[in-house]
C-alpha cells in the first residue's frame, strides 16, 4: 500500500502502479499549467509586435535562411503557410519554385482529424483550409517519402535547446514526429526563451531561425541521412 500525503490529506494507493500513475498525471498538469502560461505571454508579445517590425523581421529572417549552405543544398523543403502572427517566410516559396526545389506544405485531413504534407508545384494550387491557413488543395499529391531535406516550423516559443512551444492542441508535433529532416524552428526574436518546459515526447530542433541568427542546436538532434 503506497501513501502520498498533499493539501487534501493523505492519499492511499492499492498498487505502487497506482501511485507512480498518479504522480505521472500530476507532473503533467503541472506541465500543461506552466505551458499554457507562457502560451498566453508570448500572445501578448506577439500582438505588441508593430506591423512595421513584423515585415521587416521577416524579411531579415528570409534573406538570413537563403544564405545558408543547408537552405542551398536542400532539394524538398517542407514551409510554412504564415499566420499574422508568425514570421512571414512566404517569399520562399517563389525562391524555392524558381531553384526547382520540391515544395510541400501541410494540410489539414478532416477525415483523420490531423495535419498531412502535400506537394506543391504552382500557387494555383494553395486554397484557404479549415483554420483560415493556405494550404495544398485536394488535388495536391501526397507526401510520397517522410525523409525530406529542410523542415520549416513555425510556432509559439523557442529555446536555443532545440525546444518548442505550439499552439497546444498537438497538431504540428504529431505531424513532426513522422518526418525526418533537418528540422529548424522559425521565430522573432522576442519568441526565444531560456528554457521551455517541455514533455519527453517533445520533438526536439536542429536549427532556429530568427531575424538576427542562424542557431545550430547543440548536441544536434540526430538527423538521419
């Protein structure tokens, strides 16, 4: 018979199983209260972001990824569609066309209920998704491979440990743990914190991106060739 003693008194368990599960799903509430805290600062810190700052970040981040040897050297690169609140690497996608480089983008599957990567060849082929995100059409081709070159992502918050924060409903981490790739989270500089609170499950990054730095994650996550 396992005890655990708190606020409400002493509590029994039947079995040490019992007792472990129950200090697993306490540590992950109190995961969950410290991740959807910072959620709600960084909102705040995005929205006082001015318009002007915005722009211009995005484009310092844009043209900081073109110089990189792993932006040159990757051929099938999986971007982001931005929200207005993430940094805007959608000239990308004419870069990357004109190099002739394989583009994909994710889309939202209603019949799965999650996120799945299609390929796009033209802009004719983007239409606006579920959550008000551009996105590949129905007609796009489906991934055929989960090894891809560049992984673009876009999210909330970021550690220089390789570590993110979404919008916490899981989407993009489940997406993430079915590629393989080089994979390099993308944010303001305002975005980056120290240390993130983070889950055993968490993919980890090997590259971030900002306006101001080119971050190669240190150990780097391994990244399988």
């Amino acid at each position: 018979m396992e005890t655990s003693r708190g606020a409400g008194g002493t509590r029994k368990f039947a079995t040490r199983r019992d007792y472990l599960g129950s200090r697993a799903a306490a540590m992950e509430s109190s995961l969950n209260i410290s991740k959807a805290r910072l959620r709600a600062e960084m909102r705040e810190v995005l929205a006082s972001l001015p318009a002007d700052q915005r722009h211009t970040g995005s484009g310092a981040a844009c043209e900081l990824l073109r110089s990189q040897p792993l932006w040159r050297d990757s051929r099938t690169l999986l971007l982001y569609a931005p929200t207005p609140d993430e940094v805007d690497i959608w000239p990308l996608f004419e870069t990357a066309l004109a190099a002739g480089k394989q583009i994909l983008l994710p889309r939202y599957s209603t019949e799965r209920g999650e996120y799945e990567v299609r390929e796009i060849a033209t802009k004719d082929e983007i239409c606006v998704g579920r959550f008000g995100i551009r996105e590949p059409s129905p007609k796009c081709r489906p991934l055929a491979s989960n090894l891809l070159d560049l992984i673009m992502v876009p999210g909330i918050a970021f550690d220089l440990q390789g570590h993110r924060l979404g919008r916490g409903k899981g989407f993009y981490d489940r997406l993430l743990a079915t590629l393989q790739g080089a994979k390099c989270g993308v944010a303001f500089d305002r975005q980056i914190v120290p240390e993130l609170p983070i889950a055993p499950h968490d993919v980890v990054l090997h590259r971030i991106l900002t306006p101001t730095r080119w971050h190669v994650v240190q150990p780097p996550a391994r990244v399988l060739e």
